[in-house]
C-alpha cells in the first residue's frame, strides 16, 4: 500500500528518517468506507499507537510523525531503528480510517484498503469477506497472463468444532 523510503541526499546510514508514501500508488485510494487514505489519516494512526499502552512499546523510536503533503508522512526516529520498515508489515502498520478512531468496536468491523471488504464474522465459527470492487491496484483480482481464470469475488474461512467425545 505504501512507499516507504530512508529520506536523505543519498543513502541515510543513520536510518532515523523515513517518508511513508501513497504516491506510489497514485492519490484517490480509498478506504472501504469511501474516506480517502491520507498523510494526516497515518499520522494519527501512528499518534494513537504511540499514545496507547498497548501499543507504544512496539513503537518506541518513533519520537513524531509530520505531514509533508496530501499523500506523505515524514516519520522521525529517536535513534537509528533500520527495522522500521519489517515493523509496518505488522499490527502496527495497519492503517485504519479515520471513521473508526475511538470506536471500540471496529476491530469486530475492520475498515481497509484492501481487495477484500469485510462481509461478516461470527466469531468462533466464520469470517466472510467479498471481492473490493473499487480496489485501488489496477489488474488485481483479473486474470492474467500468468494465471488465467475467474477471481473469486467472495471468500470464506471457517472453523469446525472438534467432535465431542462422550465419557
């Protein structure tokens, strides 16, 4: 989803310094609730990271986050962190919208970027999700040279209670 590159004249060997990017992409991406994906939206989804107690300890180097532009966020290191980047491939790294900031439940209704919408989950049981129609990476969910073919358009993950055994 985004471009992350260490910002200096070359390379930044102290690794202090990142610019998190949707330019790559090109602006107009969307979440799936029709809020546009933003700097202003990842910086205050890094600031409530930083600011929760769950969650800060996962980012402790991160010491402030501007916003450069429309669609840049300049994220600024307290001390060299050259892990920064495998970092966002986890929790942490999920953009949420801004719709859902402060809505305890919106981690039983996720809002994303994806080629996935969230359909429905019943926990312990199954979670259904259906094709984006308006995912923002062009080709996706196509067929392709390389794979040809229907895409599904509506996926389903469910879990089976184990037999029970009578004693």
């Amino acid at each position: 989803m985004y471009a992350l590159e260490a910002e200096s004249d070359g390379l930044n060997p102290a690794a202090n310094r990142f610019a998190v990017s949707a330019n790559m992409e090109g602006p107009g991406i969307k979440f799936h609730d029709g809020t546009p994906l933003t700097a202003d939206v990842t910086k205050k989804n890094f600031d409530a990271i930083k600011a929760s107690a769950l969650t800060r300890f996962a980012m402790a180097p991160l010491s402030r986050v501007e916003v450069a532009d429309d669609l840049t966020a300049r994220v600024f290191m307290s001390s060299p962190w050259v892990v920064f980047p495998a970092v966002l491939t986890t929790q942490v790294g999920f953009v949420a919208s801004a719709a859902t900031a402060g809505d305890p439940t919106a981690g039983r209704h996720p809002v994303g970027t994806g080629p996935f919408v969230f359909d429905e989950w019943q926990p312990d049981a199954r979670l259904r999700m259906k094709k984006n129609p308006d995912y923002w990476r062009k080709g996706c969910g196509t067929s392709t040279p390389s794979s040809s073919g229907p895409r599904p358009t509506r996926t389903a993950i469910s879990t089976a209670s184990p037999p029970r055994t009578s004693t």
